[in-house]
C-alpha cells in the first residue's frame, strides 16, 4: 500500500473513531462475494484488512449465515476450491442473521442491511465495517451514517471515502462542540473554583472558611483579566539598566555619617583630608615641615672581653694598646 493512500485511510479512520466512536478491535461485515475475489487473487484477507483499516479486528472477522449459505450452493466451482473458501468463511465469527429458518438464504443486500441496521433508523448501532463486493451493497449501506466500505479492486484493497451522510453527521458534530467551547469558555475558569463554594452553601465550604458570595457580572471581568495581552512585546529585562532606587532621609543620613567617620579614620596623620587630589603632595609636604623632628637615637656599642678585663685592672696598659 502506498503511503499517501495509507495516510488517508488512517485518518479516515480517526474520524470515524472521533464521530461515531470506532474502536479497536474492530468488527468488519464479509460476504460471500469477498472471500471467492480474495482467493482468487491469491490475497490474505485479515492481513489485507488489517493495514487497510490501521488496526486490528475482532474475532478475525464476521459472516453471516446467508454468506455461508452461499458458499455452500455454489456449483461453478471444482468442489476442491469450493471446500477451501467453506473452510475459511468457518474461521471467522458467525453472525445470527435469523434468517437459517428460510428454504434459500436472502440476498447480500437484505442480509448485510438487516444486521448493520436491523431497526432501520439509519444507525450503525454496533460499528461494523462492511466488506463487500456488490455494488449494491455498498450503495445502499451508504445511506446510513458511520458504516465504513470496504472493496477489493485488481488485487488492491479500496476503502471509500466518507459518505455524505457521514459528513453532515460529522460537521454537526464539530459544531456542537465548538458551540459548548464557546459557552464553557466564558466561565471556564471560575466555574471549577467555585463549584465546591456553591454546593457547600453561603456558610462555609470544605477547608472550614466562610463561602464569598460570587458577584454578578465580576466572574466574566476576572476571567478577562487573567487573559495575557497581547501587543507587542517589550524589551528584555535582562538587557535594561536597572532604575536607580532613591534613598530614604533616615537612610541617607545614615550613610553620610559613615562616610565622614571613614574619611576622619584615614586623614588621622593628615588632621584634615584634603579637598582636591592635585593638592596631596602640597598638603603632605607642609605637614612635613610643620611637624617636629625627632633625635635621632645613637646605638651604643657593648664593650668586648679586653676592655672590661682592662677596666677591671687584670690586663696591663701594654696589652691592651
């Protein structure tokens, strides 16, 4: 199967699950004419019906006592090949028809109708995706609403496109759903808060606080608000210089104080800061002059072993020169 076409008849397939509530496995409807068409082209009709419909089927799938019926009467077939197909229509799931009480089985038509809509109210109560090669069959099935078709064509399996009366069934229902989005949408939000104030009364509500009383037309407001607005947007916050913050007069001073205490702490030697840093050198060189010079100290030398013992008298004048 080509990819495009496989495409398509998977999405064809979400929307039947979508509308009228398809689901896998699914039950898929073959007659007679669909068993003899696939052997003949020597094709595998549950592999073929799998990748056509992107799922699996239920019970392989299902026929029905007139099929079989068919099967059975066939006399232009060798009786070998004729057993084979009677051997693989008692493979799939046999559906109740209640038509075995009749001498010859109905026709397709009459048979596959009566099980897809036995009540006739154009509803495919029970989902089946109907197979078939008749094109009676399938141009009668088309009248009613969700029945997929199935055909085999030169080997190929064909499924047809949505009927018309599943398109408006399906339009219809997208409508009401956008209908509902419309309506929920305007309370959305504050319905599923206030649900639980509501049902608990005015007195008070689960986790023991008193209940307010919702507004008239505030709800809708709030909700309006909570949207974002949209416009264009504004620069990164990162990128922006940020806003220099004005100091309080407590604050500032604070601040100034602190600032004349550190500037008293470093002009200690100095006695006054000065005003201008071209002037530093003038200023320190005045404080040098101004300040006292302090006496220098002299390092007096300890005397060594000969002199002492010379002041003490033991050691000759002679020696000691």
């Amino acid at each position: 199967m080509r990819g495009k076409r496989s495409k398509q008849y998977r999405k064809l397939m979400q929307q039947y699950g979508l509308t009228f509530g398809f689901r896998e496995p699914y039950q898929v409807l073959v007659d007679a004419q669909m068993i003899q068409d696939t052997n003949r082209f020597s094709m595998d009709l549950v592999a073929g019906l799998e990748r056509t419909l992107h799922g699996k089927l239920d019970w392989l799938s299902v026929i029905t006592q007139c099929s079989i019926r068919h099967l059975y009467i066939l006399s232009e077939l060798p009786a070998l090949q004729k057993e084979a197909l009677i051997t693989l229509a008692k493979t799939f799931e046999r559906r109740r028809c209640n038509h075995h009480t009749l001498e010859e089985p109905l026709p397709t038509l009459e048979c596959l109708y009566s099980v897809v809509d036995p009540k006739g109210s154009h509803t495919n109560k029970n989902r089946y995706v109907v197979a078939s090669q008749e094109d009676d069959v399938r141009r009668k099935l088309r009248e009613v609403p969700g029945v997929p078709l199935v055909y085999v064509k030169r080997s190929v399996m064909v499924m047809e496109p949505m009927a018309e009366g599943s398109v408006g069934v399906r339009e219809g229902v997208e409508r009401g759903k956008f209908r509902a989005g419309l309506k929920g949408r305007n309370l959305s939000g504050v319905k599923r808060k206030r649900v639980a104030e509501d049902e608990a009364g005015p007195e008070k509500v689960a986790d023991g606080r008193a209940a307010p009383r919702p507004g008239g037309g505030n709800d809708v407001e709030r909700v309006v608000k909570m949207r974002k607005a949209r416009g264009p947007k504004g620069p990164n916050p990162l990128s922006v210089k940020k806003p220099k913050m004005e100091k309080s007069q407590p604050e500032a001073e604070d601040h100034q104080e602190r600032g004349s205490r550190k500037a008293d702490k470093e002009d200690v030697d100095v006695g006054r800061r000065p005003a201008d840093d071209s002037n530093i050198i003038e200023a320190s060189a005045d404080a040098a002059q101004n300040s006292t010079a302090k006496r220098k100290r002299k390092r007096k030398h300890k005397p060594g072993p000969i002199i002492e013992l010379v002041e003490k008298g033991q050691v000759s004048d002679d020696v000691s020169n």
